[in-house]
C-alpha cells in the first residue's frame, strides 16, 4: 500500500471539501453550539465540538477536530493525543503560503492561553490519525485521549461525520 504524505493528504481534503457549498449551506444558519455534543472536562479545560472526518476508501489517514476552552487562570498546552484506532495520532497546522496550502506537524503541540478558546478545525490545526486500523465511516465513534501538560490526561470520544463535514453541528 502507497503512503500518503501530509501534502497529498492536504489536497485530498480540499477535492472533499467544496468551500463553497459549505457556505452556500450554511448562509443564514447563525451559530448553532453545541447542542448535543457532550462537554469532557480535563482540570479548567472545557473539551467539545470533537467529530473526525469520514475517510475516502484506501485512505490510511484521518483528521480530527475539537473545541478547547481553557477556563482557568494558567496557560496550557495540548502536548499529545493517542488514539487505538490509528498507530498514531499528531498535532499538524494547515497554512496557506502564496496559493500553496502546506501542512506541517506542531511537535510543541498547541498553546491553550488562561481563559482562552482554541479550535482545531477543517483548514487550520487538527489532529492526523496516521496509518489508522480500520478507515473511519459516518457514524461511528472513535476514542482519543488527549494529553495536556498541566491539566493531565482525558479520554474523549470523536464522532465520525461526513467526508466534508465542518462540523458535528452541521450534518444536514
């Protein structure tokens, strides 16, 4: 089997995803929360929003988002995440430079500030599930412990939405 590098992993996402479409079909829509998701709690960090893209047959990568809400007085840092679904699971960064997306791994992991919210979603930072067990279909579930520096470790379960969802909110 072929292995897929982040940057035709990046492309990959794009061809799923019609950025318009999504807009066109969220035009009106407002801002819908969380409703349904369960919050996950790890020390003053609130966990929600977590869903990963359903993967394309043949693909041996996923990517995960969630919602962090560090409502405590002290910085944090997401500094890892494991998942017994894929062999392993990284912190990446999406940018776009000059028209040339590029997807880089943040091996610091993600900076939490006091009272601050970060959000790993399509396009932006994300979890890659590398070299995942069994491909992720709709509707399925997959468990994620999340690994803090300060707040310690939490298990959280992802739902699998749709190839190009946007978010576990936005399955129409």
């Amino acid at each position: 089997m072929k292995k897929m590098t982040c940057a035709a992993f990046a492309a990959l996402l794009l061809a799923s995803t019609n950025l318009s479409a999504v807009a066109q079909d969220h035009a009106g829509h407002g801002s819908h929360g969380n409703a349904g998701q369960a919050v996950v709690k790890a020390g003053p960090i609130a966990i929600s929003g977590a869903f990963i893209r359903a993967m394309v047959p043949g693909a041996k990568v996923g990517g995960g988002y969630i919602k962090l809400d560090n409502k405590g007085g002290e910085a944090d840092r997401l500094v890892a995440a494991t998942s017994p679904a894929a062999k392993r699971v990284e912190i990446h960064e999406m940018t776009m430079e000059n028209d040339v997306m590029k997807m880089r791994q943040l091996k610091d992991g993600i900076d939490l500030p006091a009272g601050g919210t970060v959000e790993l979603k399509p396009g932006g930072m994300h979890l890659m599930f590398m070299d995942v067990i069994k491909p992720f279909k709709k509707g399925d579930t997959v468990p994620v412990t999340l690994q803090f520096q300060k707040a310690g470790t939490v298990d959280v379960t992802f739902k699998v939405g749709a190839a190009g969802a946007s978010s576990m909110e936005h399955q129409h």
